[in-house]
C-alpha cells in the first residue's frame, strides 16, 4: 500500500487533482490501536475536603481533558510505542485506494517546533471547526472535523487549554503518502461533503438527548466507523449509523478490515438493546448483548469508559432512537448447506453460545439477533471466527464482563468457516448476505 506509482506530471494538471481528490477525501478511515496508559483525574467531582495539598487544577484544563478523551485524541495522535498526542500513527485508505499511501497523525504536543505549541486558541478552533490547518492549508478528513465541527467553541477552547499542559514532545510524524502533499484538492471535497456548523438542539426532544446527539454526532465521530462511504470515501447520509467498514494496519503493509455495526433500531443493529444494555457496553466495554473486541477496544478504553454514567447513558438513549436501516438481504440454504453449518456450530461454539444462540449467563453472548452476525459487510464476523474475541490492555474488567472467546483459525478452513457464517446469517430469525470462502481467505 505504501508506494504510489504516480508520477509527477506538470502537463496532465487534470489527472492528478483529480487523484488527489479522489484520495484526500474520505480517508476518514481507521485506525490500528494505541493502547495508552490511563492517568487518573476523572472529570469534575471536586473531593471533599480532603487532600487540600494536591496543586489545585484549572477546571477549564480539567474539562478539557473529559472532552479530549470524549473524542478520543490519543488513539489517533499516538504512535504504537510513542508518546501520548506526539502523532506519527498510520492510517491507510481503503481498498481501492490504499495504493495512495498512508497518512499520518500529527503532533498535537505543545511542542513549539514539531506540535502546536505556537497554535493560537482562534488557529486551533479553525482546525477544529473547519478542517483548516495552522497555514491554512486543508486537512485530511482522516482527521475527523466533519464531526467535530458540531463541538461548541466553548468546548474546544477547553480541549486547547488541556492540550496546553501535556508533556511537549519534539517528534515529526514520516511524511504522507505523496497523494496527500497537496491539499488545495480538499475543498471540492467540503464543497461537496462537509457541512461546517454548531450542534442545533432540537427543542423537541429532552436534555438528555440533546446531550447524546452531541456527543455521538460530534466528538465521539461514531458515524466516521458506523456509516457506509460512498465512492470518494465520504459518509453516506442516507444510511447514516447503518454499519460501515474500516482497515485497520495490523502490520506494515497488511491491512485487515472490520465491519462496524449497524447502530440504529433495526432487528440487523442493536434494535433488541435496551438503553441499559448500549450505555452499559459504551462505560463497561460488556453487557449481556456483547463485549467488546476488535477496533471498539480502542474506543472503549481510550474513551467511553472514562465519560461519566450520565454522559454514556445520553448516548444510548439518542442511538436507541436512531431509525431503522435494515437494508441486509434475508438468504435462504439449502438443506445440506444449513446441515453443514449446524454442525459445524454444534462441534465449535454450541458450548457457549448453546443451540438456540442466545448465549448464557457468564459463557457468552447471544448469537442470534447480534449486530456482528448480520453485519452488512461480513469481515468482524469472520474474524471473530479467525482470531477470537478479547478486551484490550486497559480495558475496563469489571465483575461479569466476558471471557475470551478463543480463536479458530486453525480449526477450520476457509470453505468451513464460510459454511458457518452463512449458517449464522440465516437461522434463528437472522439476515445476512451471503459469504464465501474468498470472503473468509481476505481476512486471513
Ligand atoms: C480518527 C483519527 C483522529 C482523531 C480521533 C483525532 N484526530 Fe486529529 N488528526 C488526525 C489526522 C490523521 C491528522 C492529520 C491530518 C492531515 O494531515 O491533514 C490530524 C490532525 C489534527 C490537527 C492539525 C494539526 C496540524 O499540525 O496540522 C489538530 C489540531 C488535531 N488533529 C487535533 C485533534 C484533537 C483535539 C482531537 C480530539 C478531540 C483529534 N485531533 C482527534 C486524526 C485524528
Ligand atoms: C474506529 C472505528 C469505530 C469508531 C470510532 C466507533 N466504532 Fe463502534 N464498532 C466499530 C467496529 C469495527 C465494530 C464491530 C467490531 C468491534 O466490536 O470492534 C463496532 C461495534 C460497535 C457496537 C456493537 C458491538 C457488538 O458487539 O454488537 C456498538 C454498540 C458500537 N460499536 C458503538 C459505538 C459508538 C456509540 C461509537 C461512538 C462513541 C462507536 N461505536 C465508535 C468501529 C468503531
Ligand atoms: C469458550 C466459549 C466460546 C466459544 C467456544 C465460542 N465463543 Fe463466541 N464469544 C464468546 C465470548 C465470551 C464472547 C464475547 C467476548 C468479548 O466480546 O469480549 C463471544 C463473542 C462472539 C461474537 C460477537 C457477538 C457480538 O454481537 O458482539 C460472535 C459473532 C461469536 N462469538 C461467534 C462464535 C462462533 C461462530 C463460535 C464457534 C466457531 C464461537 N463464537 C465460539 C465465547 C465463545
């Protein structure tokens, strides 16, 4: 994915904007994982009275910090083995465009000559609100300022003064794919995509809503994973929260997809959660629909299990009133192909996920109804199936959260584990297109 075979041409000045649009776009894409060390200060609750001796801390520094976490900075602006915020982690397109190379996080450290030390407070709400860099140049929307533009000034002037007291680092991220060196492209791509503006509360529905729509919409860039993309990678409107895909860089040059679930009410998404069950999984990182695995580590560490019970069940009560989008094809087996996936699950997952796939108290989750299993695009199942299903370092571990689940890679073959999806994606009262073992050998 690394080398783009492009070659400069001053004399084709159609061509190559016209790449670098295609390119520079969506990159909004995912992210490998930078499991990061979580400091203690939790957000507000002032200790009373005791320990007066500890320095007093700036609450806008202290708020700052929430949000920062509530939009999961560190998990893009931290490099596998480098310093928090200090940037230099890589993201790749996603097929067919991952030949234009990576791009890279930038050093968000106070750092005067390599981070944003010299930034004014109006050059980082720029950033910020309207995906303009420090020069003036556009940024990529890897960088997900289409949803953080929603975030009010208030809120990222307190992000700005946290990122202020982080330790300075000196570190320059390596330079992006050559694609990417010209930014000018990116503005027929906001012309078309980007919808710069404030969160409009919508008088018709509760505080509480408001506050998860705000959350969900803007910092915590959910839709940037859970929405589909069109053909210039940016996220379609009209299936908004309906799953979406991901790669994620397992390796220099191996890219592995995900698919995120569906998010709204259909039966296909998290229509049988109930707001205790989603708000439980965003805080707890389990509930007894699932836990967590996969890129949502990341999120959950990094992020939603620092917010408070408040803020986490905000955002459950706005995702369960997502309208449903339950756009998977139902497939039908015939009797031989439901015969071998059956037994297939009866040797390899009955035991846990037990014969009527509901899952059982402290073995596993339900099976049937899952927003992995009836996923539009089939890569987190298939690679549940292949690499198992674990919590990440720093994951919360609370009592009841699940075991992990092990993996089969080497139990079965591509043709057996594609058998066992489809059987997965049908029986029960499940849907889900078809895979095949081309599907399963991909994500090997
Ligand atoms: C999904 C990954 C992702 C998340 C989450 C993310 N960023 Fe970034 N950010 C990037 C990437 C990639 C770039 C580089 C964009 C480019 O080169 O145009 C970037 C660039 C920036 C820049 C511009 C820096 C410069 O030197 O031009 C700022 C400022 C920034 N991010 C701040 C933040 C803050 C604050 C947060 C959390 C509220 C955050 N980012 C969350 C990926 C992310
Ligand atoms: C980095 C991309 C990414 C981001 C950002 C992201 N998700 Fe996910 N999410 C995924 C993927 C991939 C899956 C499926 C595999 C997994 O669980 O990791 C998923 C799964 C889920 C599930 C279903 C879990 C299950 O096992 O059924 C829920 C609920 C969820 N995400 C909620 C959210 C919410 C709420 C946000 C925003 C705060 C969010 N996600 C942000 C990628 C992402
Ligand atoms: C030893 C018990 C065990 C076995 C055997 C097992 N699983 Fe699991 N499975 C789990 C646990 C525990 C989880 C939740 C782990 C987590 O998310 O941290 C899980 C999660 C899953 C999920 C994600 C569900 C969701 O909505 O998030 C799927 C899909 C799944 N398993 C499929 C299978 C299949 C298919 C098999 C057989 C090949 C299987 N499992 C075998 C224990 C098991």
């Amino acid at each position: 994915m690394q080398n783009t075979k492009q070659k400069r041409n001053k004399i084709r000045p159609l061509a190559w904007p016209l790449a670098l649009t295609i390119a520079a776009l969506g990159a909004a894409v995912l992210v490998s994982t930078a499991p990061m060390a979580q400091d203690a200060a939790a957000p507000a609750e002032a200790p009373a009275a005791e320990a007066p001796a500890a320095p007093p801390v700036d609450p806008l520094v202290q708020k700052g910090e929430y949000l920062a976490r509530a939009g999961n900075c560190i998990s893009c602006h931290t490099r596998p083995g480098g310093e928090p915020f200090a940037g230099g982690l890589a993201f790749s397109l996603p097929a067919p465009y991952t030949f234009l190379g990576q791009i890279h996080s930038t050093n968000i450290t106070p750092d005067a000559e390599t981070g944003i030390g010299t930034w004014t407070e109006e050059q980082f709400i720029r950033a910020m609100h309207e995906g303009v860099g420090a020069d003036g140049s556009r940024l990529l929307p890897a960088f997900p300022y289409t949803a953080f533009t929603l975030t009010t000034t208030e809120d990222v002037k307190a992000i700005y003064a946290y990122l202020k007291t982080v330790a300075p680092v000196k570190y320059t991220a390596p330079s992006n794919g050559i694609a990417f060196a010209m930014r000018w492209p990116m503005m027929f791509w906001n012309a078309l995509f980007f919808k710069e503006g404030r969160y409009q509360p919508d008088a018709k529905q509760s505080d509480e809503w408001n506050r998860g729509a705000y959350l969900v919409e803007g910092l915590g860039h959910c839709s940037a994973c859970h929405t589909p993309r069109n053909l210039l990678l940016a996220e379609r409107s009209d299936k908004k929260f309906s799953g979406g895909t991901q790669p994620d860089l397992v390796a220099e040059g191996k890219v592995r997809t995900w698919s995120a679930a569906n998010l709204t009410s259909a039966p296909v998404g998290l229509g049988g959660w109930s707001v205790d069950q989603i708000s439980k999984y965003l805080k707890l990182g389990h509930s007894t629909k699932a836990g967590i695995f996969g890129p949502m580590n990341e999120v959950i560490v990094n992020s939603l299990q620092h917010l408070t019970n408040e803020d986490a069940k905000a955002m459950a009560v706005y995702i369960k009133s997502l309208p449903p989008i339950d756009d998977v094809p139902k497939q039908t087996l015939t009797e031989e192909q439901k015969t071998a996936g059956e037994a297939l699950y009866k040797k390899h997952c009955d035991e846990c996920h037990i014969a009527s796939g509901r899952g059982a108290f402290m073995k596993a989750p339900p099976v049937a109804g899952s927003a992995i299993v009836q996923a539009a695009h089939p890569a987190s199942l298939i690679n549940v199936i292949l690499y198992g299903a674990k919590v990440g370092k720093g994951g919360p571990a609370p009592f009841g959260a699940w075991e992990d689940m092990p993996s089969f890679a080497t139990k079965m073959n591509d043709a057996e584990i594609a058998t066992l999806a489809n059987f997965l994606r049908s029986n029960w009262d499940n849907k889900g297109g078809p895979v095949t073992a081309a599907d399963v050998a991909k994500q090997r």
